[in-house]
C-alpha cells in the first residue's frame, strides 16, 4: 500500500531533508492507520509537491521515526 499526499503550496522542497517536520509526522500517522487497516501488507508513504513537481519517498526509518506514540 503507497499512500501519497499531494501539497499544493507555493514552493516545494529542494531536499528530502527539507521537507518539513510536520508532513513527515503526518505521512507517519497515515502509515500507522493503514497497517490498522492492512496488517498483511507492507505500507509505505510519499510526499507530492504539485509546484515543481516533486516525489519524495519516505523511507521507511523516516516514517518509523515519526511515528505517534
């Protein structure tokens, strides 16, 4: 399961690194719900910035990381 967020602002991010903090946190509470609702199968989240555009996968130790406690 890929779950992607589309962000529409005005600029996007150059770098992985500069995504910021609180997208990351909520891809990471997407991916939490989706392994609720599909436990047998391997969740992975993405980010799409409709400006440039740009996709930035979110690795898996990213997402782990932010994850809800």
């Amino acid at each position: 399961v890929l779950v992607v967020d589309y962000k529409t602002g005005r600029s996007a991010p150059a770098t992985l690194e500069d995504v910021p903090a609180y997208h990351v946190r909520q891809m990471a509470a997407y991916v939490a719900a989706l392994r609720v609702i599909f436990p047998d199968r391997t969740v992975s989240a993405a980010l799409l910035y409709t400006a440039t555009p740009v996709l930035f996968d979110l690795p898996d130790a990213l997402v782990a990381a932010n994850l809800p406690s």
